[in-house]
C-alpha cells in the first residue's frame, strides 16, 4: 500500500510519500513570519502557494506516479484551523480526482506511531513536546492516554515568545539553545510541576521582569530556561513511565530536538534502566511522513473517513480517539 500523507496544523505545510515498509519522500516547507507569532490568514495563504510545489516534489522524490497512490491521510486535528482547512481541502480533491478512501489522523498521536513505525519500540511513554503541544502520552485500554500535559502554555509556544522578548527572532528554539550553550550562570526562576502537570505562565511573567531589569545576560537566561523547564519535563515523563510500569521513552515534537532535553531524558532513562529512542529532526518536528504511517496503520484495522466527515477537528485531543490498529 502507498499512502500520500498531508501535515498542516500549524505553520508546516507538508506532504509525504509513505509505503508499508519505508518512507518514500517527506516534503516539509515552513512559514516563517519576519515578526511576531503566526497569523492564521497568512499561515493559509502561505499553505496554497506552496501547496503544488509541495506535491510535486513529494511524488517525485518518491519515484510515484499520482495514479498508484492507495490511500490518502491529512492531518484533521489538533490544530490551526485555517491552516487545517487547507490540507483537508486537498485531501477531499485528491480522493474525488483519484477515486481513493481518505483518513482523518489525529497529529499527536501520529508523532508516537511514527516512532513505532521507525524504532523499535514497542510500547513507550511519549513525551511529547511542540508549539501549542506538551503531553505525556501512554497507549492504555484502548486509547492513548494523556498522563500529563501543560495547564497553560505550550512549551514550544513558550519559548517562541520568550525569544521575541529577547529579541532572538523565530523559531526561537534554535536560538535559545544557541545561546544556552554559552550560559554559564543558573538563575532561579519558578519550578511549577503539579502532580503529574506542568504550569509556565508563572514562569513567563518572571522572565519578562527579569528582562525589564537587564541584570542578566542572553546566554544565562536562556541557559537557566533550559534547565528548569526541561527538568520539568522530564520529571513528569519519569513519572508517567512509573505509573504505568513502561521501560521506554519516545520523543516527539520540535522541541525534541534540543540536544539538552534529549541528554536528560538520555540520564534519566540510564538511571531507570529504560531505553529512550529519538528520532531524525525531520520526524521530530511537524511532517507528513508521520500522517502517512498512522492513516496506514488506521486504514489497515477498517476506519476510513468518509466525504462528509472530512472535517476539520481543531479542538481534538488525544485520547477522543479510539485507537482500533493496535
């Protein structure tokens, strides 16, 4: 089977070529606004322009003609809704012009089924971090559950919004990484974790005063922010992979990229005698490849989206899904 799989949640737009043994091509093509946060018209109109090219460069990187694609799979939810809006627009077009079921796939679970799909983990804990996502997430009786996640921010949203404070430019994941590799001073700044949850907003409203102040240096700050908010992160994916008694650690998200985050999971891990996997930054961050494997998955076990319930599903969370494939 040969599944062509859109992404477009949020300011990626993309689209891969998946088949049931490997994947083909995952084309992925970014919005990057000059200034400030993403505004949802312009996320939509950067998604058609680049729309053609996209699919283009998908089917031939992956040697396939549009004709012997089998099944097509978009991203329906959580997401942008204008952004959203787009993909399934051409999933709908595609399945009419080429005759083909289609399938809606829930975005955060497709970043744990991909990590199925390319490791070897068998049943892992994801922690799962990105823009407006950060949850820990476990497959238990029929559905992936949410065992933690953020009360306020995102965390990746969080640290976008301190890198314009700081003047860093967006993403700001990169550049406060970039910078925290220089920092050499811990600052203190507010440790909220609650039970098995974490809270940022306290901790966005200190750093901004601490900016105000100008007592401190780029490099410290971000270098602090690091420490304190991965700590976090790791303690409740600790926590999550003791309660339901699981011995492996799947990353996913942009924000997985960061090597530090990825050294304290590598720690804590070492320590639990679990095993921890981590992807390529190509199917950590926002991509179509991880559409494509899980609508394969889905469409294997029966489910199917129908014309009519092709849908969008901004507000979708991850355990509204009935998880049928496994």
């Amino acid at each position: 089977m040969i599944c062509l799989g859109i992404e477009s949640t949020a300011h990626t737009f993309g689209i891969s070529i998946v088949s049931d043994q490997k994947v083909l091509s995952n084309i992925i093509t970014a919005y990057k606004p000059k200034s400030g946060g993403l505004i949802p018209g312009k996320l939509a109109d950067h998604h058609v322009e680049v729309l053609e090219d996209t699919l283009r460069k998908a089917l031939e990187k992956a040697r396939v003609n549009i004709k012997n694609i089998d099944l097509i799979a978009f991203s329906q939810g959580p997401g942008i809704g204008h952004a959203l809006r787009i993909g399934a627009g051409l999933a709908r077009s595609l399945s009419i012009l080429l005759n083909k079921p289609m399938i809606g796939v829930n975005h955060c679970i497709a970043h744990l089924e991909i990590g199925r799909f390319l490791t070897k983990a068998k049943d892992p804990v994801l922690l799962y971090v990105s823009g407006a996502n950060t949850q820990v997430i476990a497959y238990e009786a029929g559905k992936y559950r949410v065992f933690g996640e953020t009360l306020d921010l995102g965390v990746g949203n969080f640290l976008d919004t301190f890198a314009r404070e700081l003047g860093l430019g967006f993403p700001g994941g990169p550049r406060i990484e970039e910078f925290a590799r220089k920092g050499k001073k811990y600052i203190k700044l507010p440790y909220s974790v609650k039970g098995m949850d974490i809270s940022l907003g306290g901790m966005e409203t200190n750093l901004r005063q601490k900016i105000k102040e100008k007592k401190h240096s780029k490099s410290d700050l971000c270098f602090s922010i690091q420490e304190t908010v991965f700590a976090m992160l790791v303690e409740v994916a600790e926590r999550a992979m003791a309660h339901t008694d699981k011995n492996e650690l799947l990353l996913g998200g942009g924000v997985a990229c960061n090597k530090r985050l990825q050294k304290m999971c590598e720690i804590m891990c070492k320590e639990r005698k679990a095993e921890l996997f981590v992807l390529e930054n190509q199917f950590l961050i926002d991509n179509a490849a991880m559409i494509a494997i899980t609508g394969i998955e889905m469409f294997k076990a029966g489910m199917k989206t129908n014309l009519k319930d092709a849908n969008i599903r901004p507000y979708e969370r991850t355990d509204d899904v009935d998880v049928k494939w496994r």
